[in-house]
C-alpha cells in the first residue's frame, strides 16, 4: 500500500495505482478529467493531456518534485508522493491551453449535436475554455458517413481519443475500423469502406466522449434533458441486459449502457439490447436512473433525498474547502 496526498487529502491505495484513480477513491473536485482514459479498457489514456497534475514531492524516500506536469492516468503512484491538481495555477493553466488545443478543429456545433448535454469536452470547454480562439487557419472538415447501420461517424467533431477502437479490440474477434494516416491528417474510419457490424459495436457510441459516433435510430429526436432516464433489465444471453431507457412517455426512444459517476461503461451491452428491444413491456423497470445534480440532464428529474448520505456529502465538501483529510466512506461526494 501507498499513501499519497492531492491537494491537501491523503488516501491509501494499493501499489501501482495511477495517481488518476488514486483521485478517483478521494471523489469530488480533486479528481483529474479525462477525455482518453477509460479503466475497463486495456491500455487507454496519454493522449488527451487534459488528465496533466503537478507532483511537487515524488516519494517519501526521494522527495525530489518531478521536473515537468505528469498525465495522472497513466503514472503510477509511490509511497508519501504529494500531488497537486486544482490547488496548482500551473496546471489550470496548462489544462486550459489543452481544452484549446482539443477545440481547435472541433466545430461549435454543440446547439445540433446530440451529444449535448452528455459532453465531457463541452464541460472542460465550459471550466476551461478560453473566450475565444488565436487559430486562425482553415480548420478541418469531414462528411458524415455511415460506418454501420445503425452508427453515424462526424470525424469533424472526433478528438482522436482512440476509445472507439480499443473497445472494438477488445469486445470483438474482428475490428474494421481504425486510425488512419498520421499526425494532423489522422481520421477515424472504417477499411476500404467496410461496414461496422459486429454485435457490440453500440458500445463505441457510448465510450466516445464527444459527438463523433452517434446512434443513428436517436439522431435528432430529442434532447437529451427532455427525456427521462429509467433503470431496466432483461434477460439476456449475449450480454449482462442491464441498460438505461431514455424515454418519453411511454416511448423508448435511445437504450445505452449505464455508465458510473466517471462517466465509464461497466457492463457492456449487446446490439440487440441497443437497437431491437424499444418498447417498455420488453424491460423489467428498475425505477429512475441516478443524474448527478451538476448535470443538465436532472432538471425536473426528482428522486427521494437520503438525507444520512447528503449529511455526509456536506460534511466531506467543508473538509475538502479547509484541505483536511476526509472520513472513511465508499461514497462518493455529490
């Protein structure tokens, strides 16, 4: 085990952790963002940037401060290590200059997308992003193609997070799809014009962070925050069955995989759960689906308040503000 402190919080975690879901057990404000990173996938993260923390004291036995800002998904840490996240000016300001970097091809086009609502790079956008941009060259455009029946690819919104791909490494015998090219001519896309249709490629819709790969039977019907989100499961042989409904009325219009409080799928699901089961009397209804209370998506969304847990999410936000350590809990604040 390895104690390490991130702004001012100490936590004990196993040896190996990275610093990122070292953050991630402390919960709240401390914990890096992350566009690339996901943990259920192998070997992901280190090519967004925006995860960059400063460690001001690398061990208890070497104290020495690392030289330059470190990608905290993909650094380990070491025992007694301190790290600085939002408590570091150098790093908001390195992470702003990311967001723009991240946005300089990326179109406005956030008022039509449908990943609106569900945007990471609309948040960091929003935190960190600058008034307006110094890039004054021709940015890079795309059409929309279909890499599927049921996928829409905008590479003009793609970040090259390379999610997508590892998803379909990793869930799939055969991936058909890739990055193509090298440096600023690089572009998600399918091989010589092959179609996307193994049974769990909805998956890569729900891992991209941004609006690149979208679900074609969901495309402009709704936004997202004008819909309710249910808790639902099936019986299912491919896949665990458990998804969310986004629904209107008695109408399902999208299915997805759950995702936890980083945003990340657990489960995965199959294209049958996905695109072939839209009505409400062929799901086993959960009850309402859990919105954090930040997000657009839980306005007019009600649910029964626990008062013990917000209580304690209370508690940990004012020993967050006076940098004391937080009480042992496997809750994460709101």
């Amino acid at each position: 085990m390895a104690k390490v402190t991130i702004d001012g919080i100490e936590v004990e975690v196993a040896d190996g952790t990275t610093i990122l879901n070292a953050a991630r057990q402390i919960g709240g404000e401390v914990v890096p963002p992350a566009m690339c990173y996901y943990s259920s996938l192998k070997d992901t993260g280190g090519k967004c940037r925006v995860c960059l923390v400063k460690v001001t004291q690398g061990s208890a036995k070497d104290p020495r401060p690392m030289p330059k800002l470190v990608a905290s998904c993909r650094t380990p840490v070491m025992d007694g290590m301190v790290v600085q996240n939002i408590t570091s000016p150098e790093v908001l300001e390195a992470r702003k200059g990311v967001v723009e970097f991240l946005l300089i091809n990326h179109p406005l086009d956030c008022p039509i997308c449908d990943q609106a609502g569900e945007c990471d790079l609309q948040n960091l956008a929003y935190e960190h992003g600058a008034g307006k941009t110094r890039y004054e060259e021709e940015r890079r455009t795309f059409e929309k193609v279909d890499i599927g029946d049921k996928i829409k690819l905008h590479m003009t919104r793609c970040i090259l997070c390379y999610r997508c791909t590892f998803v379909a490494d990793q869930l799939t015998n055969e991936r058909v799809h890739g990055v193509l090219h090298r440096g600023d001519a690089s572009e998600i896309s399918t091989y010589i014009e092959k179609a996307v249709e193994n049974d769990f490629s909805g998956n890569m819709i729900d891992v991209c962070p941004v609006g690149a790969l979208t679900d074609k039977t969901f495309r402009f019907k709704s936004r997202v925050w004008f819909t309710k989100p249910l808790d639902a499961h099936r019986n299912c042989t491919k896949c665990s069955g458990k998804v969310v409904l986004w629904t209107k009325g008695d109408d399902v219009l999208r299915v997805s995989a759950r995702k936890d409080e980083f945003g990340e799928v657990k489960e995965y699901i199959c294209n049958e759960c996905r695109y072939d089961h839209k009505n409400m009397g062929d799901w086993t209804i959960e009850g309402p689906r859990h919105i954090d209370k930040n997000s657009v998506i839980s306005q007019n969304h009600y649910e029964k308040i626990d008062m013990q847990k917000l209580k304690l999410d209370i508690e940990r936000q004012i020993q967050f503000q006076k940098g004391k350590q937080l009480p042992e809990t496997n809750q994460s604040p709101a």
